[in-house]
C-alpha cells in the first residue's frame, strides 16, 4: 500500500531538512526525508508493509481504551506501557479496532475501562494475511484468580473504607518484575484483588499492601519529631504456588506501622 503526497507546503527559510512520517500501530514510523531547498521532483510515496487490521471485542463495555504494540519477550513487569505510547485505541460499544497491523507478528495489549481495578493485559500473534481482520477477544476478570481479604490496622480493627496502594510483584529465581494498582475496602475492611499477572513456573507472587496512617500512633523513639505527620503501614502476602481461576480467602492482613511493637517485633523476625 502507498500513500501519495502531491502536495506539500515548504518553509525552507525555517527549515534545514523535512521528514514526512506516516506512524503505524506496533512499528517504527515509515518516513521519507529531504532538504526543502532541493524537493523532490516527483511525488512523493510512503509505503506500508502488508498488513491487516485487529478487531479487540470487550463485550458490555461501552467505552474503554486498549494499547497495542509489538511484544518483547525480553520485556519484564508493567513499565512497558507509558503515557506517551501513540498506539492507543479507544473501544466503542464494546469494540476497539486497531488498523495497520504488521503480518506475522505477536501484539501485547493492555486493556481498562471504567470500574475495573487493574488494567488486562497479555500477548497474542496478530493477522496473518493481507487484508485480513482479526478477532481478539481478552479474557475476562472471571479467567483469573481473585484475592478476598479483611484488612486490620495492627489494633485488630478494620481498615474501613480505604484506597489503599497495592504492589504485585512476580518474582523467580533470575528476575523479578512488579506494577501497582489499589483496591478500595469496604465498612468492614474488607477488599477483592483480581490477579492478572502473569507467573512463570517456579515463580512467586509478593503483594505489598500500604495505606497512609497519622503519625502520632508511631512510638516517638521510632520516628523523629521533623518526620512526617504522615506515615504507611504495611503487610506483605506471600503466594507460592500458581492460584487457579476464581475466587481465593486469604482472612485478616495486618498492615503494620512503624515504629509499633509488631513492626519491631517483625524487624527481629
């Protein structure tokens, strides 16, 4: 496919050299460039390597965004996706379609909408024809396993109605990798985590809950009287084996503050 420009407005008293860039989903930009005091003389053409188009169904959503690039295997953890990426598609009445899709190579996506605690995401090989339109569907929130709990302050009450931040990370015997996310907890601490991470065999997932916690709680030999009026509390839940999909009780998590008897007790574990 080629696209012609047959006219193009020049400044060359403002410009030393001109680049004309047609951007496609998951690739390098294809350009051409020139020095605008010596344009070309005949029209100009960008070709677009063979491709097809991916439809991504969300059925009931309706409206979202998904991110779509070229997957790396070499890529670990949530920090491949950043504000910045130019290939976001927004999904219409449960629709996102993602045109200009290169031939024969693996997508990874990144999906959220409205009301959904963690973003999905995960890799699939693309359209393999010329022309062709794909059909994606992800998997949705049942596919994965879901953390229940009870949060506790370190009194034994309930951490009601918090944000509180989250950190998954996924850890194996060569690397590790991690992203964040936030549950909310209702009048009885209680909170649900859909696991949507990928672990390899043999790896282990390490959650980190937090949440802000007035200072003046802490022992006052623990934090100097210049800190913070604010500090966080903590806990961290170890999971060792892969969770199947569905629903899975972990009971009370006790987040901890500095400079308390369990945060010094836990220091001399």
């Amino acid at each position: 496919m080629t696209f012609d420009l047959d006219v193009l407005e020049l400044a060359p008293q403002e410009f030393e050299t001109c680049a004309v860039r047609l951007a496609l989903p998951s690739l390098d930009p294809t350009e051409v460039r020139f020095d605008p005091r010596k344009p070309p003389t005949a029209p100009l053409k960008l070709a677009c390597p063979e491709c097809g188009s991916v439809r991504i169904e969300v059925p009931g959503i309706g409206n979202g965004t998904v991110r779509v690039r070229a997957f790396d295997a070499s890529d670990t953890g949530g920090g491949i996706w950043n504000d910045s990426a130019p290939n976001r598609f927004k999904i219409v009445d449960g629709v996102a379609l993602v045109p200009w899709v290169p031939l024969g190579i693996e997508l990874a996506y990144e999906a959220k909408w409205e009301g959904q605690a963690v973003p999905l995401t995960g890799h699939f090989f693309g359209p393999r024809r010329i022309g062709e339109e794909m059909r994606f569907a992800p998997p949705t929130l049942a596919s994965f396993p879901l953390l229940r709990g009870r949060l506790l302050d370190d009194e034994g009450r309930p951490i009601a109605e918090k944000k509180v931040d989250v950190n998954v990370c996924v850890a194996t015997k060569g690397s590790a990798s991690s992203s964040g996310t936030s549950v909310t907890t209702d009048a009885g601490g209680r909170f649900e985590l859909p696991l949507v991470d990928e672990v390899p065999k043999g790896g282990r997932r390490e959650i980190t809950f937090s949440v802000e916690v007035a200072a003046a709680a802490v022992a006052p030999a623990a934090v100097p009287a210049a800190a913070s009026a604010v500090v966080k509390a903590d806990a961290l839940v170890e999971l060792a084996k892969p969770l199947p999909a569905g629903p899975h009780d972990v009971g009370d998590v006790i987040l901890v503050e500095p400079g308390s008897l369990r945060w010094l007790a836990r220091l001399s574990d």
